[in-house]
C-alpha cells in the first residue's frame, strides 16, 4: 500500500503534463500553417496592365485570321473549380509516380482547337499540364538534381469553363 500513493500521485501528474503538452502541440501546428504569399502575385492593377496589354496581339490574330463566332468570340480565358483543381493536382502526382517522376508544378499551355466542321474550330483554349523531374537515385549528397520540364505521358486538364462572354477582358 505504501508504494500506490506515489504510483498514483505519478499516473496524476504525467496524465496533466500529456494534457498539457498535446494542447501546446496543437497551437503550434496552427502557427506552422501560416499562409505564405507565393512568388509571382500580381495586383488587379497589373492584371488589367497584362490584359490590356495581350489586346492588341489578340485584336491582330482574332480579327486577321478567324470568323467572328456568334457566341461573342474568342476565349480570353478559363475557369476552373478549386475541387477540379485540387483533384487534377491530386491525380497528376499519382500518375507522375506510376510514370516514374516526382510532380513538381504545373505548366498553363495557350492552344487552339483544331479545324473539324461543327465544333470550337480554331478558338482558343488553354490547358495545364504536370511538371517534374525522373525519379532517380543518385549516390551523392549535392548531386545537381534535372530541371523540371513537362512529364512525358502525363495527362493534361483543359475544358475550363470559357468567360462570359468569351472575348471578355479581366475582370469579368
């Protein structure tokens, strides 16, 4: 009997000291997720600086070379949901690592449906595309790692919505 109370009194204080550091844990995971602003932000002043700025290259090819189309024109943009989005990166790694690579990024490419009677012949399109490197092995610590360039074989995701209408400038 006389070795239980200090078995108890132990079982007490570490139960409140677990208590208390899971507590401080979780407060200092959510200081860790801080939002971080990413490389390449722009403002909507420099947005509408860009998109007043493709205009003329725009108004040159879409006027010299394509029908005006009845649904307001060419794209000049497209929309994606953020669980499209989320899914595509979700899926793009997954395939990148049956292919072989590690997923690093992703790459926005401007297109052009090609001519077939009835559909979106000639309008624009863009399309996004996983980026990254081939998985390799390499025995040196500071080995140079590839530059990341397109995964070979890795799918794209394009069909974004189109603007409304889709000749519309930013912002719509």
């Amino acid at each position: 009997m006389k070795k239980l109370g200090p078995l108890l009194l132990g079982l007490i204080i570490g139960a409140l000291a677990m208590y208390f550091y899971c507590n401080q844990g979780e407060a200092e995971m959510k200081t860790a997720q801080e939002i971080t602003k990413p490389k390449g932000v722009v403002t909507p002043t420099e947005m509408k600086a860009l998109d007043q700025a493709y205009n003329i290259k725009h108004n040159i090819i879409n006027d010299s070379l394509f029908r005006k189309s009845a649904d307001g024109g060419d794209n000049r943009s497209s929309w994606w949901s953020i669980e499209d989005i989320q899914n595509y990166i979700n899926y793009s790694e997954n395939q990148a690592g049956e292919l072989g690579y590690k997923m690093d990024g992703l790459r926005v490419y401007l297109g052009s449906y090609p001519a077939k009677p009835g559909e979106m012949s000639g309008l624009t399109t863009m399309f996004i595309v996983p980026t990254g490197t081939k998985n390799t092995s390499q025995g040196a610590v500071f080995a140079l790692q590839p530059m990341s360039g397109d995964i070979p074989g890795g799918n794209g995701l394009n069909i974004g919505s189109q603007g409304y209408p889709p000749g519309s400038n930013y912002p719509q």
